[in-house]
C-alpha cells in the first residue's frame, strides 16, 4: 500500500495539479486508460466555465483500487472520479454508499462526494436516455426497443428504459442466460427475443463493442442488415468510427442513425454536474469530441 501511495503522491497529475494553483482535482480511473477522451471533455467544459479543476487519467488496477480509495480519502486531492473497466465492480467494497442506480446494476461509473460521504454512481443509463430525446426529440413511453448485448452498458440502458416508462424492451445476446439476466433489470416490459425481434422495433440499440475501432470487431456488423427497416431508429453506442458499419447499414435502409457520441457526452455532463454543480456545455464538448475522432481516423 505503502509503495502505491508514495507513486500517487509523487505521479504528475498531482504535481502538475499543484503547479498550477491547486485546482479541484478529476480523475479518470482505469486499466488501460492512455486513450481515453474523458480528459478532453471535462478539461474542455472547466475552461468554459472558468472553473479552477483539473481532470487527468490514472492508470490504475484492480489490485490497486483499494489503496486508491483509501488514498483520496486521506488527501482530499480528488473530488471526483470516473470509473471505467475494470475497475467498475472493483471499487464498490471500498466506498461509502452507492446511489439506487448503481446499487442495482452492480457497476459504479462515477464516485463523488456528498459532504464527506464517498458515494459511487451510474450515469450511463441516464446519460442513454438524455442524448436519445435530445437527438430524435422524442419521448420513451409507449416504444419499443431492441437492445443488442447483456454486457454493462446494454443493462444499464434497460435499467434506465425500464425508469422511463419504455412500452417494450427487447434483450438479444448470445448467451441466453446473460440475456434473461440483463432483461429483468427492465422489468415486466422486458423479455428475451431474437434477430427475428428486431424488424418490429422503433428503436435499435448496439450496445455491443461490435463494431468499434482498433478492437478484432472493427468492421464488423452486430445484426445483419435484413433485420432492419426504413422506419426505425438505429443507435449503436460505440462511437469510434463515428460511423460504424452498423449506422452506414442503416442509413442505406432509410433508417434514422445515432452515435454513440450522445451517450458519452450526456453521461459525462451528469458526473459533470454531480462534482461542480454546473450544468455541461453539452453541444460544445459534442463538436470538440467529434473533431477528435475524425482527425484520428
């Protein structure tokens, strides 16, 4: 433990943190984490708002995760985190509580404060809900949703879908057990179905990394194209390439295609307001995030 503080206190974020007026501190946690874009957007919104924080990446492993804790705990250098894999699950013993959304779906994306109580959070869910009315500008009650995937982020769309009055929920996996599992976070409107499901769904929800840049999926398809239609939406939540193969497929039918780069942005905003008590200047970070991809592909 001894030696993992001493390479904290010692790391860059915190001196260069030090150097530059001591700022509230935001960290992003994880392992890999060198290619992460949350730097960029909470840095981005700080500047905007001329506030005096600054975010930085942390590699930090599983095994690690308890030092780290109990490290920011003792040095109130950081007053917020954001979780990502593997450390989603890792961290949960070690905190002071967790919200209903994160106690639910056994994953915490975001640690914050409340006074001096350590609270572990989930936005992702909501985060899917606030991009998807601010993209189509419509409401969830009364549509129905296929979501692709069992994983992490599929259950913590049905979670949220469930919460917003969703008519049906749609779970398609693989591996039927994961799916039977990732459906009864949704409720008695959820249920297991199949490819054959997804032609009379509204709404169609990739919420599989197939698809996704620099992964052995890039270039793949999580459905094949015969199962979609001209009248639907298609959102598929990875959003490197912008354009997955999937929303090219659906543009071709006719079919409304999202990115994933909504969902991103939104469920940063909330972690956002949690820390600083400002809203996110949403439609900034999106342009900022967008340029950062293309210029990368």
């Amino acid at each position: 433990m001894q030696q993992y503080k001493s390479a904290w206190r010692e790391s860059s974020v915190v001196a260069d943190t030090l150097d530059v007026g001591s700022p509230s501190l935001a960290l992003v946690i994880g392992q890999p984490i060198e290619h992460s874009l949350s730097p960029m957007i909470y840095n981005t919104a700080f500047a905007i708002d001329n506030l005096n924080w600054k975010y930085s990446a942390l590699e930090v492993s599983k095994e690690q995760a308890q030092d780290f804790i109990n490290d920011i705990r003792e040095d109130k250098y950081v007053r917020g985190v954001s979780v990502t894999m593997p450390l989603k699950e890792a961290v949960i013993p070690y905190l002071d509580q967790l919200t209903e959304a994160a106690n639910e779906l056994k994953a915490v994306n975001c640690i914050y404060w409340e006074e001096e109580t350590l609270t572990g959070h989930n936005t992702d869910g909501d985060g899917f809900i606030n991009s998807l009315i601010a993209d189509t500008g419509e409401g969830i009650p009364g549509s129905v949703f296929a979501v692709v995937g069992a994983g992490g982020a599929a259950r913590s769309v049905i979670r949220s879908l469930r919460q917003a009055s969703a008519e049906k929920i749609i779970v398609i996996n693989r591996n039927h057990e994961k799916a039977e599992f990732a459906a009864e976070l949704g409720g008695e409107n959820a249920e297991v179905g199949t490819l054959d499901s997804v032609t009379n769904c509204k709404y169609v929800i990739n919420a599989t990394s197939i698809g996704m840049a620099g992964t052995d999926n890039e270039g793949m398809l999580p459905l094949a194209a015969r199962y979609l239609t001209s009248s639907q939406t298609v959102i598929d939540l990875v959003y490197n390439p912008i354009e997955t193969p999937l929303l090219l497929e659906a543009r071709k039918k006719g079919a409304t295609a999202i990115s994933g780069i909504g969902m991103l942005v939104h469920q940063a905003a909330l972690q956002y307001q949690l820390w600083t008590g400002n809203n996110a200047p949403i439609e900034k970070i999106q342009k900022e995030v967008i340029n950062i991809i293309s210029k990368n592909n």
